[in-house]
C-alpha cells in the first residue's frame, strides 16, 4: 500500500483531498505533506462550512474548492501554471 501511495503521489501534476470532517486524519496529513513538500500543488475539496481544525495542513492547500466547477478552475490553473511558469 505505501509504495503504491508514494508512487502515485510522485506521479501526480497535483494532489486533491476531500476534507468534509472536522479534521484530518493522519494519513491524509502525510500525503499532504508529502504532496506540499514535493512542489505539487494541493487542491483541498471542502464540500462543507465547516473550518478545519488542522491550521498547518490548512497552510499546504494551493486552493481550496467546494464545487465541481472550482475544482476545474483550479485543475485549469495549475495546468497553465505548468505549461507557462
């Protein structure tokens, strides 16, 4: 399992998360850490009101998404970012 992880994570232009709940567990933590640390932009998909409780992790997120067309918008952004820096 963790080598597939860490091998889709390297393999990846970006990283995207569903963070509904009130926090994060931990390994959701490191794969956003992990994403943030490699240079990949991370999209955080909220789908709720609620704040997270995990401020730091909060920190990684590139952009943080609620919609179905924010998520494209953000894919969309990053791909330009990647194809004109």
């Amino acid at each position: 399992m963790f080598n597939n992880d860490l091998w889709g994570l390297q393999a990846a232009d970006l990283a995207a998360f569903l963070v509904t709940g009130q926090d994060i567990d931990s390994s959701m933590a490191a794969e956003i850490w992990f994403s943030f640390a490699t240079g990949k932009p991370v999209i955080a998909v909220t789908a709720s009101e609620r704040r997270f409780r995990n401020l730091f992790a909060e920190g990684m997120f590139a952009y943080k998404v609620k919609t179905v067309q924010e998520i494209r918008l953000a894919i969309s952004l990053v791909d330009s970012s990647v194809r004109n820096p």
